[in-house]
C-alpha cells in the first residue's frame, strides 16, 4: 500500500509542475528545474505501473485464463507445514 501513497504523490505534484509550467511566471532555469524534476518523477511511477502490472499478471496470467499460487519464502499452512 506504501506504494500506491508514493505514486498518488508523484501524480499531484506532477500535477502541480505541470500547472506552474503553464503559468509562464517562471524564468528558463527555474522551468527547466522544474521540468526536469518532473521528468524523474514520472520514470519512477512508470516503473510502479510496471511492477504493478507484472504482479498482476503473476497473480491471474498474461490472459487472464489461469491463476498462479505464488509460494511466499517461509510461509506455512494452517498445519504449520511449509508451503
């Protein structure tokens, strides 16, 4: 869940850059600051999505016809068996 928290943060203040980008109040420098910190806000939630995808697709399978039990390192049944 700390990820989803982290990504709606990098949307709203890629929002936000965005907006003062449109402004035109800032100078070159200060755009291209701000541009660039954009830039690297939305690779790394880009490759949230991307993990996010792939888990996805672990836990229902590229087209969605089977389910795949992920085993969790050290996990146990309810009989205190490994898993």
């Amino acid at each position: 869940m700390e990820a989803d928290a982290g990504l709606d943060r990098r949307i709203e203040r890629i929002e936000e850059i965005v907006r003062l980008l449109d402004s035109d109040a800032l100078g070159l420098d200060d755009a291209l600051a701000l541009f660039e910190e954009g830039v690297g806000h939305l690779r790394r939630a880009q490759e949230t999505l991307a993990k996010a995808e792939l888990r996805v697709e672990e836990l229902i399978g590229r087209g969605g016809e089977e389910v795949r039990v992920l085993e969790t390192p050290g996990a146990r049944d309810s009989a205190g068996d490994d898993v």
